[in-house]
C-alpha cells in the first residue's frame, strides 16, 4: 500500500467496492483522500459510519459526475465488475499518471497485492 501511494501522481483515491473501508482506512491513514463506490447500500451505510465519502453503484453503472483520481483501488471486488465495461470506466476516472491497484483476484494482469501498482491505461 506504502509503494502505491508513493508512486501516485496525488492522494485521493477510488475505492471500488469500498465493503467495511479495510483498504479504505489503510489509504487514509497515509494521507489519502478516499472516495467509495459500492453496489450495496448496508455496506456503503457501513463505511460512512466510519467518515468515507461512498456512492452506491455497481462501478459499469457508477456516475464519476467528472471526478478523477489519483489511485484506484480494488481490494477484493475485482472480480465482480464487468470487464468489459469495468476497464473503460476506470481509465476515464484516472487522472493522467495515476495508478490501479487490485489484490485477491484472480485475474491474469493483477495476481498479487504484492506486485507493483500499475498504470490506469493499462488492462
């Protein structure tokens, strides 16, 4: 987490299923600016009560409402978004430079939370 935010062009954040705001705190505790999406209510209630700003929305169907973001992250959700319409969507809410972190998925391009962030443009 400490090498994402380094690598970040700023400090605010997406949270893609932001859930109970686990990763959320994480981001905040090191300064960062942190913005949910999520597609159930009872968990965005949950991580309002804890100070996050959250939407509640599946990401394919989230309204950016023209806010960018330095960092998007995903921290066991991934795998629930389309992707084939989450991909696009999360490279027009990246701000040029910015970086996309998922962890716990089984996707080919994002194995591990271990690696490296990597650029929003990418897959």
């Amino acid at each position: 987490m400490q090498a994402v935010v380094a690598a970040a062009p700023g400090r605010d954040v997406l949270d893609v299923g932001i859930g109970t705001g686990i990763a959320a705190r994480q981001f905040r505790a090191a300064g960062c600016q942190v913005t949910g999406v999520d597609a159930d209510e009872r968990m965005a209630a949950f991580a309002r009560r804890d100070g996050f700003e959250v939407d509640v929305a599946t990401f394919e169907e989230w309204d950016a409402a023209g806010r960018t973001f330095d960092v998007v992250v995903a921290g066991q959700t991934w795998h629930w978004v389309d992707p084939v319409a989450g991909r696009p969507r999360r490279r027009r809410c990246c701000d040029p430079g910015a970086g996309w972190r998922s962890s716990g998925t089984r996707h080919r391009w994002r194995r591990s939370s271990r690696r490296r962030s990597r650029p929003c443009t990418g897959p």
